[in-house]
C-alpha cells in the first residue's frame, strides 16, 4: 500500500488515479514521506486547506524541472520573435523613455 493510500485511510486524504490531495496539516506532518512518494509516484499531491481549497502542490523535480525548460523556451522563441521585428525595421523605444514612462 503506498503512503497516499495509507493516508487515506487513516486521515481523509483523497487518492485517485487522477489526482492526490492532502490536508496541508496532514502534509506538514508527514512532509518527508509525502515528498518522497510524490518523487517515486510521479504525481502531483495538491496541498488542500480545511474547506478542500487547493492551495498549493508538490511535484516531482523532474517535472517541475520540465515546466521550468519549457518556460525557459517559450521566453527564448518570444525573445528571439522580438529580435527579428526589430532587425526587420519595427520600431523600438528608447531606454531613457521607458525609464521616463515608469518614473525610475
């Protein structure tokens, strides 16, 4: 039995195949045990507040290392989108405008 099932059991943490969640109580209790299952599992627990609200998760670091590179690429392909605007003419603003603009 894994600890999320176990959990279950004994203190009203819910386990799907879909997605686990755990009272944030529960979780401050047990956050060696819930992290290391999280890493072996591969799901995402959602950390719940006492009406059920979601408030936060732990997941494994190889995914959040997946969501970080994909951001991390997103950002270079806009960045590299702006780049050819302005090698093929677009117009820019001058720093010392910006700096106006926002008072700084």
């Amino acid at each position: 039995m894994s600890l999320f099932n176990g959990l279950a059991a004994e203190h009203a943490c819910l386990h799907t195949s879909h997605m686990s969640q755990i009272a944030i109580a529960e979780a401050q209790d047990r956050l060696l045990e819930v992290a290391r299952e999280t890493a072996i599992s591969g799901e995402v627990m959602y950390l719940v507040t006492e009406d059920g609200q979601q408030l936060a998760a732990i997941v494994p670091a190889d995914y959040a290392a997946q969501i970080e590179a994909e951001e991390n690429a997103a950002d270079i392909a806009d960045a590299d989108a702006a780049m050819a605007k302005i090698e093929a003419g677009a117009p820019t603003v001058p720093w010392e405008q910006i700096k106006a603009r926002l008072d700084v």
